[in-house]
C-alpha cells in the first residue's frame, strides 16, 4: 500500500508532472471509490462542510489537471498529488478508506522513529533496494547519492533557489556538463519509458559515482563562491557538473571505454520488468 497507484486497478484517472516529478490523481475518482457515491459532486460538499480546514485549504490541495474525461476527450478535472490524495482519505468516514488511515498512521510513526535515528531511515532504503534485485555495492553508491543530492538541494533551498522548475533546470545544466546529455536525453537513450521510472535507479555504478562528483562538485562551489539566486547557482551547477565531465573524459581517454551507458536496471539484472 506504499504506492498510491494501487489505485490503478479501479481506473482511477492520473496524470504524471514532468516539472514537479509528482503524480496527480483525480479527486472525483478516488472519492468515488472510496464512498461508493452515487453523487460525487455532493459528496464533496458534504466533506467540506465537516472538515471546516480541508474547505479553507481546497484550492490549495485540489488543482485543475488535464486528464482523459468518460467520453474520451481531454479536459481539465480536480486533482491532487499523492500527499494532498492521503490528506482527503482522512476526511473520508468509510471502512474503505480505514485501510488507508492505518497506513498513514504506521508511516507517520515510522517517520518519526527515523527523524531520531536517521541509521533506520537507510535500512529502509536499503531494504527496498535489495528487494527489487540490486547489489550491496550499487545500493551503497545509491544511498550515498542520495545523501550528496540532498546536501545540493538544502544549499540551493538556503541560497534562494526555487523547487521544482529552477532545481530541474540546475539538474539537468549538471547532467549535460558532466555526461553531455540532459536527463530527459539520458532516460530516452536508457529506454525509461514510464514517466515514473527514476534515471538514477537505472544507473551503473560509474554514472552514479560522477552524477555525485558533478553535484558534490557544485555544492562546493556554490558555498566557496557564495552564489546567491538562480543565476549564481546556474553558474556554480554548470562548473560543477564541468568537474565531473572533465574527469569522465580522463577516464574514457584512459580506458578507452564510455561512461554514459544505455543499460538499465531491466539490462543488468536480467529483469524484464521493474518490480514498482
């Protein structure tokens, strides 16, 4: 029940945001599903007129979405990202909806345990991993990733950078600087299909090693050099992924082998499917 896309199974309509990398789901169809309404619509009402909060918040937790309508055309419809989806199941009052609560409720106590001992956070992590068929060695780099990823988005956050389409922009100047391909290009010549699938599970062990070098790289510019808004960070992010690139050149001339490489998890495991 970790994935919200269980939801798949009773055609609830989805749309995936290529710049804030979230799904979003239709309010009318998860709502449906979870009441058994015949009167959505005025279900809804109902919903709001209990929850005095979720009514002053609607605009913010339901935005329009373009999605495929009964009929078969496009059209805009209320949707909400996988948080916002959770925050109105815990208005729903119906035993199928329980499930979800309890979910939320062991997740939530999860989480917290994490926040006083990051370790369990990493083991989860690795567990996931592990599961899913990767190597101790792949996993380890993973999560390490993670962790220079996280240290690069905490200093864009403080220096003035804006989350979702200022962070893609600087993600992929570091992409094109240290492999010479932007990650839409990179997940293209993978195969990634699936708007869902994340590049860097699809890595080798050497492109996540320089995908970290070209964000550590930038990180430590953009503290040294004390870049300030998008512009300064855009600077820092093409010379850190520079870095990176100049030393995977090295590397190739020296090996005589590329780095940037079109397998993917599927490839090096013999897989067929990802396991999601």
């Amino acid at each position: 029940m970790s994935n919200i896309k269980l939801f798949e199974e009773k055609n609830v309509r989805s749309a995936f945001n290529e710049q804030e990398e979230k799904w979003y789901f239709s309010v009318q169809d998860v709502i449906q599903i979870l009441t058994d309404s015949n009167d959505v619509k005025q279900y809804i009402k109902k919903m709001l007129s209990r929850d005095e909060q979720l009514k002053i918040n609607w605009g913010t937790i339901c935005t329009p979405v373009e999605m495929k309508a009964a009929d078969g055309k496009n059209r805009k419809i209320q949707a909400s990202n996988t948080e916002n989806i959770l925050r109105l199941i815990q208005s729903i009052p119906s035993t199928k909806a329980e499930p979800f609560k309890q979910w939320l409720a062991q997740i939530g106590a999860e989480r917290i345990a994490e926040i006083e001992n990051p370790e369990l956070a990493q083991a989860r992590i690795r567990a996931t991993y592990k599961a899913k068929g990767y190597s101790d060695e792949w996993i380890e780099k993973r999560i390490r990733g993670i962790l220079v990823r996280d240290e690069l988005t905490n200093e864009w956050k403080q220096r003035g950078v804006k989350e979702g389409k200022e962070y893609s922009i600087l993600t992929a100047e570091i992409s094109k600087a240290t492999f010479g391909i932007a990650p839409t290009e990179y997940k293209n010549l993978k195969g990634l299909t699936k708007s869902s699938e994340n590049l860097r599970d699809h890595m080798t062990d050497l492109e996540l090693i320089f995908t970290m070098l070209g964000e550590a790289s930038t990180t430590e510019i953009a503290k040294n050099k004390n870049a300030k808004g998008f512009t300064e960070n855009h600077k820092a992010a093409r010379a850190g992924g520079s870095v990176a690139g100049n030393a995977r050149k090295e590397l190739e001339k020296e090996s005589g082998a590329k780095v940037v490489s079109n397998q993917n998890f599927k490839n090096f495991t013999g897989k067929n499917e990802l396991e999601e």
